[in-house]
C-alpha cells in the first residue's frame, strides 16, 4: 500500500511517499481502507521531534519517531476485522484516531473508533478526532461550561479553536473567540458572539472578565490570562500549536509554569490532556448529526502531498483543519 513514512527528524521534506507492507487486525484491531485523513500540530511536533523535553515518549524517540507511518485522525471504510471486534464489520463506515492515518490502510483498536456522522463527508469526519475531542474535554469536562457563562477562546481559528467555539456555543455559553482579523468571519460563522482581533486589540488590556479563558495558542503569560478572569474563574492551558520549534520545552513551558502556580493562585489555572475515547467520538458524532457541530476545513490535499499539506500547516497560514485525501 502508499503511505507517508518519516524515517528521521526534520523538514517536511523528510516525508516520502512510499510502499509498504498492510496492516493485518489482530485482536480487537479494525482495518479501515483510508479516504481521509486529517494534519494535527502534533503531527507537526512529530515530523520535527520538537520539542525536545518530550523524546522519548509514546510518538517520539531520541533520534526518530516511534512510529515510521505519520498520521492520526482518519475516516474510512472498514475492510476487516480481528477476531475479538464485535461492533464492526466490514462496509461500515467510521472514524477515529490511530497511528499510521497517512496511509490507504490503518489498523486501529476498536475502542478508538466510533460510526461516521451519517451527515458529514470523509473529509470533514477526518477533521473530528483529535480537535474535536480535545475541545470536547476541554469545555465539557475540565472548564465544565454551564448555560449563560463567559467563556474567551484565544486561538478560535484553529483546529481546536473552532471545534471549541461550537461546543461552547452547544452548552449554552456566551463566546468570545480571538483571533487575527482575517479569520473574523470564520470564527463568527462557527458562532462565536463576540469578536476581538488580536492585532489590533489586547484582550489582557480590555475591561471585559470571564467565568473560562481557553487558551489553545500558549502566546500569551499566566497574568495576561489571569487578568481577565472573574472571581472564582479558570484558565484552561492547551499549550500551543506549530511555532517555530528547535526549543527545549516549546509550548510546554506555559504549561510547565502554570503547574508549579496553580496551588498558590486564587484564580484556578487547569492543564488540558485529551485522551480520544469511543464514548467521546459517539458524543462528537451526535452533535454533528444535530448540526451543532460543523467540521470547518480550510484546504485538502491528495495523501502524495502530504508534504505540502504539512509546509502549509508549519507556515502558520492554516485556519481550522487541513486534510488530506486517499
């Protein structure tokens, strides 16, 4: 089969598109024939080993990623099944999140994979896992967003940003959503009440609290964010997206201090991690199939150029997801 494979550290010109053996299910493993795939900042910190603090670890290693075939988020066809899988058979269609999505197959445990929203395209399924269920976790389970609170999205462009907007939104929230003025309407089309455009207004200097501020960008101090809280709010850290890397802690060191400070901090300061669950995916599936969520995606591109895809992702021009195509 074609896949993108990463043998070392580098540019996206270390990504080659080359044939390799199948996966086989084994177990509780679904093979699902890719038609979609979606890029993630991890799969940029990935491809650059960056930052360093984090080798080794699940993706990483010292001195080349753990895993050779790139890619996360899918959707697809499922082919077969291992021979301990019982919600899944072969035609069905779905989506999830396992190494190795750059491909035209991938083999994914059953529990990280859930059916497709039944309204949404391949390429729009692919955009969910990840994003999705990082801004599914963040408003639901750690900001618990509640109807009529206020809640400042800093980074709503992107692909959790967006996601994030429309779940707050979902779960009754008043949003503000900040980002540069050219993604004003993106984000106001994925419901966001109130705008700011960071370029020309500092939301740490404006006058204007909120019960959550979700920081998905990692650009901005602990004291900015603070600032801007009301009593009793919190700060959800998100670290950041694709920057301009070589760092020893990169988007981590924000989080990293918001740790050591939170237990002396009135103002609650809360790391976001995001584990994909199929319970999580069915949640995200059901809110697509309400048409509260909606995946936004920016450009596609055919899995041979998934080099492409990943240049226009690190060039920090991307606005919500880019994807690629099988």
């Amino acid at each position: 089969m074609k896949a993108i494979v990463q043998d070392r550290y580098g540019s996206p010109d270390v990504l080659r598109f080359a044939d390799v053996d199948p996966p086989r299910p084994v177990g509780d493993q679904v093979l699902v024939r890719v038609h979609a795939a979606a890029l993630n900042a991890r799969d940029w910190h990935v491809l650059r080993g960056d930052p360093y603090i984090a080798r080794p670890s699940a993706d990483l290693g010292w001195r080349r990623p753990n895993e050779r075939i790139r890619g996360t988020d899918f959707a697809g066809t499922v082919e077969a099944v291992g021979p301990a899988v019982t919600r899944f058979q072969p035609g069905d269609e779905v989506y999830g999140d396992a190494p190795g999505a750059f491909a035209e197959y991938v083999c994914a445990p059953e529990p990280r994979i859930e059916r497709k929203p039944a309204n949404l395209t391949f390429e729009q399924a692919a955009a969910m896992p990840l994003a999705g269920n990082t801004a599914l976790i963040g408003i639901r389970d750690v900001a618990k967003l509640q109807p009529g609170q206020e809640i400042l999205i800093n980074g709503a462009s992107g692909g959790v940003g967006t996601f994030a907007v429309q779940l707050a939104k979902a779960y009754g929230a008043n949003v503000t959503g900040v980002c540069s003025w050219r993604n004003l309407e993106l984000v106001r089309s994925a419901g966001a009440d109130e705008l700011i455009d960071y370029t020309t207004t500092d939301f740490a200097r404006e006058d204007r609290r909120y019960d959550v501020v979700l920081d998905l960008v990692g650009n901005r101090s602990l004291s900015d964010l603070r600032r801007v809280l009301k009593p009793g709010g919190l700060v959800v850290l998100s670290g950041g997206g694709v920057y301009k890397g070589g760092s020893l802690v990169g988007p981590m060191g924000l989080m990293i201090r918001g740790t050591l400070l939170s237990p002396f901090v009135g103002r609650r300061i809360v790391l976001l991690t995001a584990k994909t669950s199929q319970e999580n995916l069915a949640t995200l599936r059901e809110f697509a199939e309400a048409g509260k969520v909606v995946p936004i995606i920016d450009r596609t591109y055919p899995l041979a150029a998934t080099a492409d895809a990943m240049r226009y992702l690190e060039g920090e021009h991307a606005r919500a997801k880019v994807v690629v195509t099988v």
